[in-house]
C-alpha cells in the first residue's frame, strides 16, 4: 500500500504501462503466428515485414531485450526462406 501520493501515482503509471506493454507482447505474439502459418512466399514476406517492424519498435522501447528481437527476426528470416521468399 503506497503511503505518499508521489507512491500512489507511481503505482497507478506502474499498472498501466504493465496493462500497454502486456497488450503490445499479445499483438507481437499474434503478429510472430501470422508468419509462421503463411504458405506462400508472397504472404510469408508481407507478415515478415510488419513483424520485423514490430520487433525492433518494441526493442528499442525495452518491452522486449533488444537480443530476444534479433533472434526471433532471424528464426523467422529462415522461415521466410523456406517458403521461397526474399525477407
């Protein structure tokens, strides 16, 4: 329980920067889902990009480690070339 005002406005940003950053891992969670269940190299490009941005958004803003970015980049990257495409 915060005992200063100065503590309870620092819970209350605490709790909605959690809530913001939790919503933005789910939308990189469903974006990473789109790439890997794309079958054709055309779609698989596409969703790579975006989700390539994504990542590096999100590293740069530290909701992410910026290593843990640059693997899933990678792993996807293989992916992608699996397929045929050009990430």
């Amino acid at each position: 329980m915060p005992n200063t005002k100065s503590a309870e406005k620092r819970a209350r940003q605490a709790q909605r920067r959690y809530l913001h950053n939790r919503s933005q891992r789910s939308r990189l969670k469903t974006a990473i889902k789109k790439v890997l269940a794309a079958t054709d190299a055309e779609t698989a490009v596409a969703a790579y990009r975006e989700t390539a941005a994504l990542l590096d958004r999100l590293a740069t803003r530290r909701i992410i480690h910026p290593n843990k970015a640059a693997r899933k980049k990678s792993q996807l990257a293989h992916r992608v070339l699996a397929l045929g495409g050009q990430p």
